[in-house]
C-alpha cells in the first residue's frame, strides 16, 4: 500500500509522542520526521522502530504529505504557515487557528460536525480536549433547538494530567497530584471557553456557559458531566445522540453511565443521558468521556489527517 | 479529667473505626465499647491501645454517657431507642432519623446551623457526608435570600471511595477504581437528595437541586462543585460565608481553591467562590471540601457529641 | 483464514477476560464459548462483541479445538480432563498440573523453554506469573552452569493486584492498597515456590531460593529484582540471555533497566542485569518485568495454543 | 515553658516542610526562621501560623538555639559550619557528614544507636532515609554477631517519591509514575552504600551488601526486604530485635508482616522477622518500614535536637 509521509512537529509532548505512535503504525502512513527542540538527537521508539528527533528548523517539511503541529499555542501558527507553504497539508493541534482565536479561519476539525470542510481543505485546526467532549454531547441538542433559549449550561470536567503538558512543573509531581481532586480555572476564565462558545454561537445556541475544569488523579482520560435546561422533557432521552450520530464509528450512545476505562486508548466518545427527575425546569444530565489523548487530541487529528489524504477516515485508530 | 464513657455501633466499617480513634484519644472520653457484629471477638488498636469488638446484643449499652450509631441504613433506628432507653445520649450517623427520611423528628446536627438545638437532645442524626457540604455552601446564600426563587442549582461532588463503605464489592476493588473516574446516581436519583432537599427547604429555599456524586480514585475526601444561579450579583463574593462562619472554628473561607488535600484527616471545611463571567444571569460557583470520614461522618459526629455532653465543641478533633 | 473454535472455561476472572479479548481478536480464532459459573447468564464485550457467559456445565467442550481453563487452582484439573475427553487441546492456566503439584505429567509452558515439547502435547500446564518472571531470567544462566553451587538467589517481586484475582475481598479493595505497599507469604511460604524450585531442579541448578512477593498499588505488571551468585563474573553481562533468547520475539533484553510501563498490555518480557560491585562474590543483579495477565498469563497461554493448534506462535498477541 | 529557638535552612523541600511543620507544633520550640532561597518571600502555613520565607542570606542564625539544614548535599556543609559558628547546635540532614562521606567526623544521629554521643555533640549528621531503616534492622544481629562472616546481605528496598525530593523534574511527573514500579542505581551504585558500610564496618560487620532501591507510585514510605544468612538459626526468631530495643519508644517489632500504611505521618519503625525455610544456609528475612519524610528524615532529625536541648526524646514527636 502506498504510504503517506507524515510529519510531526512538537514531537515530545504528551501529544506529539501519541501523533507518533499513531502514524508509526498506520496502515497508509511512514512517519517522516518527528521534530522536538528539546529533545533534538535523543531517540525514542515509534511502532516498535526507533526515531531521532530532530530540531524543528530542520524538519524536511517539503518531503511530508502532511504535518501534525502539536506546537505549544502561540508557537504554533508560523509553522503551519511554513508547513503548508512547503506543499504539505497541516493539521495543527494547538488553539492558534481554532474558532474564537481571532485568527484566520480554517476548518474546525470536530470530526463528526465538519466532515465535508475537513475533506476539502489544507490546513485544519484540530479542537481541544475539553471543547472536543463538550461540543460532541451540546450539539445534537443545538441542532434540534431543545436548549432553552437564554438557559445556563454547566459543564463540569475533569482531566488526567496528561492534560496539563509534559513540562516539568511543581504541581505535576506524582507527590502533588496523588490522592487529590481540585477544580481550575473557577468562574469562567479557562481558555477553552472562546472556542466553545465561537462553535456553540456559529450553530445557533443562544445559551450561556458555565464551565469548570478539575484535575483528576489519574493519567488519561476526560469525563464531563452537563446539565442542559431544555424547551421540552426529552421521552426518549437518547435519541438526539443516537440519531446525531447514527453510524458514526467513534461515537458510543448507550445507557450505560460512561467511565474513563471505557475510553482510554481509544478514539472513542462514549455518552449517555438522562433527564434529571424533581426539577421543574426540564434539565437532561449528559455524561460523556474521551481519552483526552486520542479523541480528545491525536486520535482526532488523525481521523482528520484521513480525511484529508483522502483515506477511510478510521484507518489506523484504535476502536 | 473526668472521662466520659462513649460507645461505638458498627465499629468495624470506615466511620465506625474513624469514631474509635476519635473518642480513644479524646482528652474527656474513653471508649466503652465497640460493637462490630461481623468482627465480634476481633480486636484493633485505637489510640495506641487494643480494643476487642463485641456484638451489638452484647455492648452494655447503659454504661454509656453516649453511644455513637455507624450501623447501616434502616439497622439503626431500633438501636438509637435501645440507647436511649438505656439512658445514653445518641448521635446516629445512619440515614434513619435524617429529614427526608420520613421517621421522628430529632435535631439534624449540621452544627454550625443547628447548635442550640444540638445542646439541648437526647438523639441527633448526623448529616450524610455529601448533604454536609452541599447544605455548609449553600445555606448562607438562603439565610440572605441570594438565591434566585425557581432557578436550578446544580451541584456536582466527586467522592473518595471510603465513602462507599467498608463491605467488600467488586466495583469498589483497587483495580476497578484505579485510574478510573464516573458518576453514578445520575438525573437526581441518589438517596442523599431528599435529606438536602428538607434542609433546603425548611429554610426556606426555593430553588431546585441536580446533585451528580462521582466516584474519586482516592480514599478520602469529597470535593463539591456547586452553581447557584443569584438575585443578584455579589460584589464582595466571599461575604456570606465569611459573615455566616465568622469565628466557626471549623470552616475556613478563603481565595484559595480548596482541594482534597487540604482537608483530609481534619474536621475541616475549606470553601471558595467565585461570579461566572460571561454569562446574563448572576451566578455564583462555590468549590467546597470535607474529609467524607470527618467532617463528613465521624468528626462532625463528635463535634455534636461534645455540645450534647456540655464539652468544648472542638475538644479532641483534628484541626 | 480458518478460524479455530476456542473455549475459555473461568472466563470471569481476570486471566480469564484477558484471554477472551485476545481470542475475540485472534485472526485465526473466535470465541467459541466463555463458561462463567458465577456471572451465567450476563453478558460482556470481547473483540467489540457482546458474549453471553454460560455455566461450565453447559459449555460445548466437544465444538471447541481448545480450550483454555481459567478455573480456580483445585478446580480446574477435573475440567481439563474433561475437555481433553471431549477431544479438545487444552492449555491449563491453574497450579494443578503445574511441576511441584504432585500430579501427572503434562508439558510446562514456559514456551521459550518448552517449545518443542509444547507443539506436539495434547495439554499444556501454562506457568504461573512469579514463575514465569522469575524462570525466564535464571534458566540461561542455569543453563551455562553459571550459579554458584549451593548458593542462595533470591528473588523480591512485585505484582499488581489483579495477580490477587477477581473474588472481592477487604485486603484488595481501594482503600486498602491505594498509598500502601506489603510483602506476603515472607520466608518463602508462597505455593509458586514449589513450580519454581521443580524446574530449576530439573534444570540442574543446585542453588536455593529465596523468593518474596509483595503487593504493589498498581493494576498490573510484575517486577523481579534477583540476585545470583555466579561461579565467575561476566566479563559480558547480557551475554547469557542476548545468547540464549536471540530471535525470541517476546523477550527484550538491554541495558535499560525495566519497568512496568514497558510490559503492560504486552505479551514481553524486559529484562537487564549487572555485576553489583564492591562485593566478593561474584553476583549478578537481575532485574525482569512483564505484564502478570499477558505473559504471565493468558497471553503466554495464547503463546502456547498457538502452537499446539499449529499456527504462528506470535499470532494474535500484543508486541 | 520556654521555647527554644530552632531555624530550618532548605525550609521549602518535603523534609524541610516535615521540620517546620514539627517545629511548629513542638511544645517547647517556636520556629525561628524558615530559609528557602528559591521561595524567598513566599509564605507558608506551619502548625496553622503563616510564615514568610527568607533567603538563607539573611537567616538569623545567632538567634537560634538549634538550626536543621536539609540544604541539599554538597551545599550544606558551609551553611552547618556558618550556624555553628554562629553558636547554635545543629542537626544536617544532608549526606555532607555522614560516615563514608570522608568529611571532618561528627556524631551520626542514628539515634537509637547513638544517643550518648549524640546527646554531648555540637553537630549531628542525621542518617539518610534508606541507610536508617537498613541499618536499624541489621545491627542488632550484627552486634550479637549473628551475620555469617562474608556473607552477601540483600537489601531491596522501595520508596516513595517524595524520597527524590521536590525539584521538578520530568521523571518524577504524575504521568510517569502512576501505575508504575521500578528499580534503580543497580548493581550497589547508589550513594547511600557508603554510609552504610561504614556504619556497618564500624560495627564489626564483615559481610558484603547488595542494595537494590526502588520507585513506588506512593507519596511516603519506605519498606526494606532484607535477607541475611546467619551463622545458625534463630530459635527466637525475632529475639535479636525485641532484646535490642527493649523500651525504644519508636521501634515496633512483632510477627506481624510491616507495611507502609502502619508507618506513614509517624516517626516509627515496625519490623519483623521470619527464617527462610527450605534453604541450606540459615537465612532470616527481615521486612522493616519507616516513613522516609519523619523517622527517615524529619522526625529523627527532631528525635536528635530533642537530645542536643536536653529534652525528652519524644517531645513533638507523632507516635
């Protein structure tokens, strides 16, 4: 089979190690350089074979079908640029180019929302962990109008850590994180929201936001919980999301409560829901999960690449 | 020092154990009995000392000046009355005497908001772990009527797995609670809502209530994320806690964002909160933290003991 | 490709699940029955496919080509007869056929080992977890006659707690491991001892042993640190095992020194050693890791029921 | 009654955070200054008083009865000579004194070992964390001389992170050390071997050592498995150490199997004792544990001053 030449920038982090992965075992795929500044001439094995980081600035660009950037935001957008005027199409992980960034505007790469923009473009801004899960459970309700015009929404989410970076950093240590559970970023001030917000706005959704970002003890792995005030009682609650996303491969709608394990490792979202009993105002409680690593950052920007190389948008990712 | 003669009802579980060590170091009590059916004849060291366990049918219930009850719910009720009839005081901490429970009235004992009637019982039901910091967040806000009438207040707990009981079960194995992180009781259908929702409203709260508890890889400690949507905005947002809880020796008000660490092994209830920007309607999210075991159970359990047996109220707790 | 019919009798363990999945994923299988006694009736997901677990009783042992059993040690040798009667190839994940059980001869499954023996036997004792570990990193130097006669090698190994099984019990529940670690069966009373001394002793290895598990809070994996006292140092330290499991596509052996994250979810084994210095005795340190449900396990079982049923031995398992 | 003035050079790592925390709430000290350059100006929360840290500059160590340093090694023993000279007694946490250091010779505060000469000394090197739980096990069989004379003695011993100190650093990160276990400094490379053979020499012990450290994913604790071949059985197996700390306040010794939960936050020592059976040559397994941060660091460290003041041992000390 033919094989893309993928390349990968900002190759060390959490992310950029899973891109790796990923592309090292893909079917249609070689992974053509992995480039990491601080790393530049260690080695690291990909797929069972070892690689040799390279500095970005000599990362043959030109000879990559595709480039992931998972670049820090703020570092990331001159390399997409320089990325795609090389002739490759990017995926770019970082928030430079994503919806309420101001920046330019490229497709917004949340998959099962924007297949046909991600198929045609070059350049696609892959969405963050925590707005990948929130908009996958707001949406099939946005699009049916069944949020309450004016409503909040709560959205209460917890990471492993793997979200927070691979930057050595104090309250990352294992002694800091262990047998502890705390909120972040309280009252509306985590980074993420723009970008929520923008998707949410642009489809319609007149509702505000509340959102709260916890850190969990846990390596891998988001869940959030949402209550959602709605026009109307849901009688079959699940079907907006089963209906949403009939057929769709890394979507799993069930009554099951979903829990980190059953999505960890995988490209998957799982989510069920359930209207919320002795309340007047009628309020569905969602609770979907991802594995903030793969659907919720490389697993994504992989379906992505797919459809952008033109191949079935599954291939290479682990169901 | 005199030394009070205390007893223990279902001494063998988490909180049976935890009131143990309480009263064996208590500067005025000393333990008479701890009662564990299933442990009968067992024995274990509290306060450097080792204790055998008796049956329940055993334990000389009259010798006590009081007798805590950690017997399950629906277990208990029979042996308050057995306790009281014996003469002892009694603080149960089962669900059987709590508002919402449908049984006799007896003081709810959230000491903080219900001291006087405290001092003067002969029973007090001990608050669950979750109503204990839901009700210490929010009823400050209904003591000043911030609450707006009819709105929805979300609040959203994440739970150590101490809280679940020391029964063995499967889900509760290390190896299905590591690395793992979900809700349970979704859309309102945990026990512990009727107790929070007669608290709430016998205070004459308006508001409705979605309660989501979350299971926490860790052992102690219960983390509350809470928004109340307002009837106003509050410019100085941390004052009805600081007003409500000025000089409670056991609450701390802070800027801080409270965490599991912060509390455990104390009777301790750390609280935060903060207005949610960006959104029309004024809320308010409030982070709060207990121990599950202590200010949650135990501890708070002695906190009434002491009143009830004219004590200091913070004499022999971990602060 | 032909797919050969499987069973798995005690498929709701631990080991026994493991084996499942890989059978639901095997290219050249499918899951012909997965026999529960306990769990009859329930159901679960293997290979993305949901299976109705059926009681031993019931289970078609004659539609199977092999059958794996996953029984209680004790419980299980009955059920390999039976199978075996039934005209199944068996591979016998319990202790009762082991070497050092005092029962009849069958083939031991350390597959590295025992290849030839394994491809043409009807059943197969598969090691236990300990043993495998501990095996695979004494029998080179067994083998090159390079243990010190009459010496004493002992082994300190760690295990996660799945190795404990899936039975609840106080001593493995959350709160119980979470923050703690413990050695077990001290002074060499744990049951693999005799599996392990039985093979080295039919080997020729003259040394004692000397070997302490103990319990990690971690899910999975096992790690031996093994000190032996050689006849004469190495000049070449990994020269024994780099000679001996040259082409071995299973065992990985390098100067890194291993750790759990290396092994999990693999069908590996890692293993380094070094001279310890400043000692007058000639001794190796040793230290090995591999994951105790795979390898040590249900994927070294899949190892040798490959070979029995004549396929790649690799076929199906995690590299 | 009088409050000695004590001082903590290195105040912000974990030891130095366990001293002023201890100091904080000992009933006859009062915490001087807290010097931690890297956090200058900065404050803390020690025995429920905030405190500000200086910078080790402008400690004002002539007003300090007693300092502790737990500067880092290397960088400790000007600033123990500068304290010294300034009049006050201290305690050296760091490795710069200790015995095998090839430093100027002051008392190694090994304090149940070594009270007399600790109680007379200007300077005390408090012992590392591993050479103390080590060397309190195997002295007493040293002194009886009850170790076989050039023997191999096997210490494996694990311990939690914080061990490694509060540095950030990548390996120490959450991500990478959850659900992981593994060895280090194999092959006796570690630099704590020095002290604990000249601990050991000095005693009369003839026999080798092999120390295998290891990273557990816990915050606190260390547990030591240690075989030692004897020159004969032990009929009383655990004799040697009953006799041997008769009346020590922090040494627990009995059958039960020690781990880490029965020593954490306290400043004891639990070990047992069992012989290897099946062996030829007479080997017992010793199994001690200690908290690393108090009887491994911190609470020793206390245990030394208390002595240097002329205070009970015990005074301030979680037993």
């Amino acid at each position: 089979m033919h094989k893309f030449a993928i390349g990968v920038l900002g190759a060390s982090g959490y992310a950029g190690r899973e891109l790796c992965e990923l592309v090292a075992r893909h079917p249609a795929a070689r992974l053509a350089f992995a480039a990491a500044g601080e790393r530049e001439g260690t080695r690291a094995r990909f797929g069972g074979r070892e690689v040799r980081f390279v500095a970005a600035e000599e990362a043959p660009l030109a000879s990559a079908a595709l480039v992931f950037s998972a670049l820090p935001h703020g570092a990331s957008a001159p390399w997409v640029t320089a990325a795609h005027a090389a002739g490759a199409k990017v995926v770019d992980l970082s928030a430079d180019l994503r919806p309420g960034s101001g920046a330019a505007c490229v497709p917004y790469g949340l998959t099962e929302h924007a297949r046909a923009d991600v198929r045609g473009a070059a350049i696609v801004a892959n969405p963050g962990c925590y707005p990948t899960v929130t908009l996958l459970a707001l949406l099939p309700l946005v699009a049916r109008g069944l949020v309450a015009p004016g409503a909040t929404i709560t959205v209460n989410a917890a990471s492993g850590v793997t979200g927070a970076g691979f930057t050595p950093r104090r309250e990352l240590m294992f002694a800091e994180v262990a047998d502890d559970f705390r909120p972040y970023s309280i009252g509306n001030t985590h980074r993420h929201l723009a970008e929520m917000r923008a998707v949410l706005a642009s489809a319609g959704c007149d509702a505000d936001l509340i959102f709260t970002p916890h850190l969990l003890p846990v390596s891998r792995g988001i869940l959030a919980t949402i209550t959602v005030p709605l026009t109307q009682p849901l009688a079959d609650v699940l079907a907006p999301w089963r209906d949403h996303y009939a057929g769709e491969p890394f979507i799993e709608v069930g009554e099951e409560i979903p829990s980190l394990r059953d999505v960890v490792h995988r490209n998957a979202v799982r989510l069920t829901a359930t209207m919320a009993t002795g309340v007047r105002a009628p309020t569905v409680v969602i609770v979907a999960a991802i594995d903030n690593l793969v659907k919720g950052a490389a697993g994504q920007a992989l379906q992505n690449a797919n459809l952008l190389l033109g191949l079935d948008e599954t291939m290479g990712l682990p169901v």
